[in-house]
C-alpha cells in the first residue's frame, strides 16, 4: 500500500512517534484489502495541529484511502493525536468490511440477474428438446449454467458430513449436479411456473439430497450422454464486467459479518483455519430445523430475497424473517459464549441491524 503523510504544524518528534503507531494499525487493514493489488491501494493521512486559546492544542487526524472499488475517508479531532489516529484506524477497519459487502451484494445481485436473463433465454429451446425427445441437447444448454449452484451443494454436503450422515467423498458435487440435471429432464415441463428456474433447480437439489442421504447403497443415474462442462471459471466474462470482480470471490471463506452483524472474532476465532472457522459455523448451524438453517443461507450467503426464500420453500415471508434472526441470534450467543466472538458495537456489514432483512 502506498501511504502519503501531510503534516502542519506538528513536530519532528510527533511525526515520528505517528507515523510509527500508523505502522502498528496497518496489519489489520492490509488484511482486509488482500484481495486488492497492493500496487491499486493508497492512503493519504493528514494531521493538523491547531494551537488555540483557552481550549489549548487540538488535533484533527484524516485518513483517505483509495482502493479499485471506491474511496473510503474517516476523521477525528481532540486533544490526543496518537488516540485520534487509533479512532481513524478502528473506523477505517469497520468502513472496509462495509464496503467489501456492498460490493460483493452487488456483484452477486449482478451475476443473479444475470443468470436469470440466461435462464430466461434458454427455457423455450430447454422445452423444445424435452418435446423432441433431445436429453443431450437439453444437458449441452443446461450444465454450464448450473455453476451457481456449487458453492450451495458443496456447503449442504459438508453438512450432512458433519452430521454424520454422509462420509466423505461418498457424494461429489458433481453427482448432486449430475442428478439435478436427470431431474429437470423428467420434469421440466411439469415444474411451477410461479418460481423462477434458479429457484426450482435449487428445489431439485434438496430433492437429490434427501433422497441420496435416505437410501443405501446411495443412486446414481447415468446421464448417458454427457456434454463438456462449463467450469463457472470458464464462462466468457461479459463485456462491462469490472476486471476487479474475481478478486473479491473468496472462495469457501465465511465471513462473521456476512453472518452475525455487530461482532468480530476473538484471538480464539482468529487462531483457528478457514476450514475449521467454516465446519465450526456449519456444525452450529446443524443444530437449526433444517428450514430455517437453509433460510438463513439463502439470505446471508446466497444473497436471496426473504421473498424468494419464501417461494423456494413455501412459506409466508413472516416466517422466513423470524427463522433468519432466530438462526443469526443463536450464532452470535453460543459463539460469544464460547469466547469466539465479541460485540463491536458498530454494525461490520450491510447486514447492519436485527429486523432490517431485504425483500428482494
């Protein structure tokens, strides 16, 4: 990261001492900027000292930080310049997080309506193959289009493992897809036309997983004729998509303000692996009813609508409101019971207050 100072009227000495406390605070927040080119970040900190009667010596500290996706300021002013500076840092932390949230809901919204739109364009030639009988044609359109859905699989897997369920590597997500894509065969012509298709192709997953984790030996149906697979790496990107997109995809990295606003991890929390950070979420969240524990997914990490959660599991949008704070306050107790978590007191995303769930 590149950092630029602007002083007046301070001292040599104070410089010094400021620009080495700038050096404590800047771990925490070249953390969260990882995802961003060091080379694309910069800082500009300014700090003015006003000598003033009866008040005495005041201090005003700003910071002003410039990252691919948007710019990002925070202010203080009083009497103690190493404390002002400290409140600058602390406010910057909490303005990235919210940042980094919008910009990853936006993407997803994006990439949702996106979809959508392909989906839309493909059902008429999906139903004219299934009336002429086309399953390789139907499976060609279809697949690559069902990369959305694994991310989902691949956490609902790692549940059912959790539980016990499941051993693994007994279910790739590859079956599950391979299974979903048998299922819109059969009964595409038969499916609701009130949800739109994400939303039924994400019903037939639940579908293939209560059936797959019932039944021993597990099923497999062949697709017989396979098309190559659309990798969602692989796809084209479309023109006008940001080239800084991608960078901001973490992978299988949950994030505790995606999920429980007005926390962050405790030295505890920090010290385990992404993985076990993950498994420990998914584990706790096993012990939700599985529709509330899936309504709750849907909303903070799939980024749905409480409305079409409601539609994906027919139910009024009431109840899926109350089962995601139900799910994100027993989260945030048995974690900050367990010392994992601590309350900020500053909202850390845009999932910023209980009740303020989206309808679309």
């Amino acid at each position: 990261m590149l950092s630029h100072w602007v002083f007046t009227g301070v001292d040599n000495a104070l410089k010094a001492r400021l620009e080495a406390a700038w050096e404590k605070e800047l771990p925490r927040i070249q953390e969260l900027l990882k995802p961003y080119p060091p080379d694309l970040q910069g800082i500009r900190l300014t700090v003015i000292h006003h000598e003033s009667r009866p008040q005495g010596s005041r201090y005003e500290v700003k910071a002003v930080l410039r990252i691919p996706t948007g710019t990002l300021a925070a202010e203080a002013s009083g009497r103690d310049s190493e404390a002002l500076l400290d409140h600058v840092a602390d406010t910057l932390v909490t303005e990235i997080k919210r940042h980094k949230e919008r910009v990853r809901r936006d993407y997803s919204s994006q990439q949702k309506n996106r979809l959508r739109a392909d989906l839309s364009a493909v059902v008429p030639m999906l139903q004219q193959d299934v009336e002429n009988g086309d399953r390789g044609s139907f499976f060609r359109l279809l697949r690559p289009l069902l990369g959305y859905l694994r991310d989902y699989v691949r956490r609902e897997l790692r549940h059912l493992q959790l539980k016990g369920v499941l051993h693994r590597g007994e279910v790739t997500v590859d079956d599950i897809l391979d299974e979903v894509l048998v299922r819109a065969w059969d009964r595409f012509s038969d499916r609701p036309r009130q949800l739109d298709l994400d939303l039924w192709l994400t019903k037939l997953v639940h579908d293939a997983l209560n059936e797959w984790s019932k039944q021993e030996p597990r099923p497999h149906r062949s697709l017989e004729e396979s098309a190559d697979e659309a990798m969602p790496g692989a796809v084209p990107r479309p023109d006008g998509e940001e080239w800084w997109a991608d960078l901001l995809d973490e992978e299988e990295r949950y994030s505790l303000g995606d999920l429980i606003p007005d926390t962050e991890g405790t030295d505890r929390w920090d010290e385990l692996e992404a993985e076990d950070q993950r498994d420990r979420l998914l584990s706790l969240l096993g012990d939700l009813p599985p529709a509330q524990r899936r309504a709750f997914l849907f909303y903070a990490l799939e980024d749905y609508g409480t409305n079409e959660i409601a539609k994906l599991q027919d139910r009024t949008e009431d109840q899926v409101k109350a089962d995601i704070e139900a799910a994100r306050k027993m989260l945030r107790e048995r974690l900050m019971a367990d010392g994992q978590v601590q309350e900020t007191g500053k909202p850390t995303a845009a999932l910023s207050a209980v009740g303020e769930t989206k309808g679309s």
